[in-house]
C-alpha cells in the first residue's frame, strides 16, 4: 500500500473564509479544519461582473462596482456573523480589479462600505493559487494547469508536481466575449477564428506550452461547466460532480461548434450549460480550445478546486515546504473524509490490514492480477466502509455510499470513485452490482468490485467484535478451494462462521470455494 500521510490534527478549530473577487463572480468560501480533516463549511456566491464593459474603457463602470459593493457588504455582514476575526478572512482580487485603471479608487471604496481589505494578486499570485488547487486536488505529477477566469487565463508547467514555468495572459471569458463575440446572435466561424488567431499570437511566446506533456488539469468555472455539458453529451445522470472527469479534444470540439450556432438567449438550453454563464461561454470554451490544440492536450481534466482551495491550501499546508503540498492526494483525501466522520481508526485500520492481507496472497496464488491501483481501491473501501454511521448505523453501508459520492474523493478519478462506493456500499450484505453507478464502469470492473467487495466483507466479519482478536489469516489455495486458517487470541467460532458464509460470492469473486478453519 503506498505510504500514508495524515492531515495534520489540531486541538482548535481553525476557520479561514477565503473571498475570492474574480472578474466574473464573487465567492466567500469558508473552510473549517479540526483534529485532522478539513472541509467547506458554508459558501455565498454570485454573479457580479465587475469586469463588465472594461474591454472597452478599461476602467470599471458604475453598476458593477455597485454590484460589487453591495456584495462585498454582505460578505462582511456574513464574516462579521459568524464570528470570523480579520485574521480569518482573505479578501482577494483577481484580473478585472488588477486592470482596472480606477482599482485605488474601488479599494478605497470597499474598505469604507464593507470594511473589508482586499488583497490584490498579482498574475504570478493567482497562476500560483491556481496550481496549488490542481496539484492538492489531482493526480498531477507532470504536464499542466490552466486556470480561465472572466478576466485571465493562466498556465503553469508542471514536473514532479512543481511549477516549473507559469504565465498569465488577458484572455478570460468576459473579456473576449466583449472583444470578439458582443453579440446577441450565434458566434460566426469568422469570429471565432479570429479569437482563436488571437489566442494563438498570445501564446506563441512561450514554447514550453508545447513541451509540457499530455496532461492538462484545468481550473475555474468555465472548465467545471464544460465536464458537466460533456456529461451530460455522454448521457450521463446529472449531480454526480466532474472532480477527475476528463473531456476529450473531440468532445470540446463538438460543443463549441454546437453553442456558437445558438443565439445567446439559447445557449442555457444546451445540456450542461449554466444560463448564468451561457453569454460567454462560447469564448470560454474557444480559448479552452485553442490552448488543447497549441498545447497538444488530448483531454482536459476538471478539479472542483479552485483559486480559493489554493488560498486555503497555502495556509493549511504551510508547514510542509515550498511549495504547500500534500505529500499523497489519495491518501490524504482518504483520510480526510474517514475523520470527518468519526470513524474508529483501530477497527478501520485492522480491517484493511485484514483485507489487503487477502488481497496479496490471493494475488501470490494466482487468483487475480494483483494490481496495485485495485489494492488502493479496496484500501480505500476499507477505511472508509464505516463512515455512513454517522447518519446512521442501519443501512449505514448505504448511508457510506452517498457519503464518498458526494464528498468526493479528490485524486481518484469518477471510476474509481464508483468502485471504492460500491464496494463499500456491498461491505454487509447483497451481491455486488454497479447499479446507478454502471456508466462509470468499463470492461472487467464487475470482477474488480466483486473482489474489493468479498474481500472488505471478509475482513469486517473477522474483524466484527471490533478488537482485532484475529490478527492475521493464513491462506491455502488448490484446485479446488481456498482454506482460512484464523491466528487469532480468543475463541473464533463466530468470525469463523461470519465468513464462512461469504463462500457464494467468494466462489463468484475468485472461482474456489471458501473454507474457513
């Protein structure tokens, strides 16, 4: 299994509410850790457009800073509520504040209406933040990050999960929707040559682009909106979250092509399409586009985080280097979620010994490959098959379920989400199925479950007087059956006979018979 790095614990609750003026929207996150998990804990978002018009003035107007002033006001309303002091809120500022030729005077004026200081990021800032959200929340040792947002669109080259090259261009969405399509009608294939040709002259000076590797995390609202249409292209059911979902170039390719020829008023109707961002969602996706195509991407993969995990991030981790970085995102993500819940880390933790202990010799008798991203899975399951209890102990294999799907497990892709949630889901009782979660799964997956499964209930009914009485499990495998042999410090007449009747879907799993003496 790979090494196991916790959250740091904390005796405190420390809060920090993190509020994030992008050129688009405005959004108050606020994110609690305690004793050794962290999670959101309450969020306000809305739509202000303060970067509104500044494609031709370069100045913001006076209705959107209106807007962002009144919202401004109730994020302190809210701060000042809850209880956060001013070192728990970080107030930042993003392209359109940043350009803004009037920013001093907008400062001022939040500082005196909201009372509230905002800290402007320079685009080196905010490239950063941007990264840190994608490498804290993906898989991502090598390839890179693009960040797009209303005003600005960064990239940052990554290799062994540092940034290696960063760069940040006036390329957001508002912006070149203002510039190239400030219509009300379909988008032209000349218009959107025309900001593709500008994309391209933008990005032509930086040639590591094209070096950066095929793998491509992108950052922000345009990208989680884009896997949410490809979803739905896919047919997939709605609210299962785009964390680790990755959209193919042909995918992209095919909704832009299919919103440009909408009118604006009808872009909302397309699948997917949030009608809040469906004005400029055809230059979000062009850019998006554009930047696949320069970079030689063949995908690009969404992380739910954003600029205000990365914020967050660079406080929570800071004790962890330069750059903040969590040392296994699976792991880690893991672990989070079992603490949230309160689960009881000796049992948890002897479960999976248990189930993994299966999990190897089974593999060393040839009885299944072995792999270790299936060993990580069933690790997965194991530590967390209990969580559901916090809703409640009867159907809490259940309850475990809608937990991991909805909390998400950062770092694990939506598969191998839906094989970790089913297993768990089957750790009682019933026989394994994919069920609602069936479009996640591919060719050989029902066998991988059925595994993760039988091995995970084996191991909690060894484990079910919850004081680890059986500490290890020989096993011995024929042509015939495979024979448990249970080293344990008492009497084991009742996790004996708990196991012994997993035989069906053993038989089922690994095509021997289960004997447990």
């Amino acid at each position: 299994m790979r090494a196991v790095t916790e959250v740091p614990a904390s005796p405190a609750r420390r809060r920090l509410a993190v509020c994030d003026l992008g050129s688009n929207s405005f959004r108050l996150v606020v994110f609690t850790a305690v004793d050794g998990w962290w999670r959101r804990t309450d969020e306000i978002y809305q739509p202000v457009r303060i970067g509104e018009g500044m494609a031709a003035t370069g100045a913001l107007g006076a209705e959107p800073m209106k807007r962002a002033l009144d919202t401004i006001t109730v994020f302190s309303h809210f701060c000042a509520a809850s209880g956060l002091q001013p070192d728990e809120i970080d107030a930042v500022a993003t392209s359109a504040i940043r350009d803004a030729t009037n920013q001093a005077t907008f400062l001022q004026r939040a500082r005196k209406k909201g009372g509230m200081d905002i800290r402007v990021l320079s685009r080196e800032e905010e490239a950063h933040y941007g990264y840190l959200a994608a490498v804290n929340s993906t898989t991502l040792a090598d390839g890179a990050v693009l960040d797009i947002g209303g005003g600005s669109m960064q990239l940052v080259g990554v290799t062994g999960r540092h940034a290696t090259d960063r760069a940040s261009w006036p390329l957001g969405a508002v912006r070149m929707t203002e510039r190239f399509l400030d219509h009300a009608g379909p988008a032209t294939p000349k218009q959107l040559d025309r900001l593709r040709a500008h994309v391209a002259a933008e990005l032509e000076a930086h040639p590591w682009i094209g070096r950066s590797g095929k793998r491509l995390v992108g950052v922000g609202g345009t990208v989680r909106n884009l896997a949410v249409a490809a979803q739905r292209m896919a047919d997939m059911p709605a609210g299962g979250g785009v964390q680790g979902y990755a959209v193919e170039r042909a995918c992209v390719d095919e909704l832009v092509e299919r919103v440009a020829a909408l009118p604006r008023s009808e872009r909302g109707s397309v699948p997917g399409v949030k009608p809040a961002r469906a004005d400029v969602i055809v230059a979000g996706l062009t850019v998006i586009q554009s930047v696949m195509e320069i970079g030689g991407f063949p995908a690009i993969e969404a992380t739910e985080a954003g600029l205000r995990e990365g914020v967050f991030y660079s406080r929570f981790l800071e004790d962890r280097g330069d750059p903040p970085l969590f040392e296994d995102v699976r792991s880690a993500s893991v672990l989070n979620l079992a603490a949230q819940y309160g689960v009881e880390p000796a049992h948890t933790a002897h479960v999976a010994t248990l189930a993994l202990g299966l999990f190897d010799d089974l593999a060393a008798a040839g009885l299944h490959p072995g792999d270790p991203i299936e060993r990580e899975l069933l690790w997965a399951a194991s530590t967390l098959h209990d969580i559901g209890v916090a809703i409640d102990y009867d159907d809490h294999h259940k309850h475990t379920r809608y937990l991991i799907l909805n909390a998400g497990l950062p770092g694990f892709s939506p598969r191998e989400v839906a094989i970790v949630a089913q297993a768990a889901r089957y750790h009682r009782k019933g026989s394994p199925d994919p069920g609602p979660l069936a479009h996640h799964f591919r060719a050989g997956d029902g066998r991988v479950l059925d595994r993760c499964a039988v091995l995970l209930r084996l191991a909690e009914d060894l484990e079910r007087s919850r004081d680890q009485a059986v500490r290890s499990v020989g096993v011995r495998v024929d042509d015939e059956r495979v024979e448990l042999t249970l080293d344990a410090l008492e009497d084991v007449s009742v996790p004996r006979w708990a196991a012994q009747r997993e035989n069906p879907l053993f038989t089922r799993a690994f095509d021997r018979r289960l004997v447990v003496v």
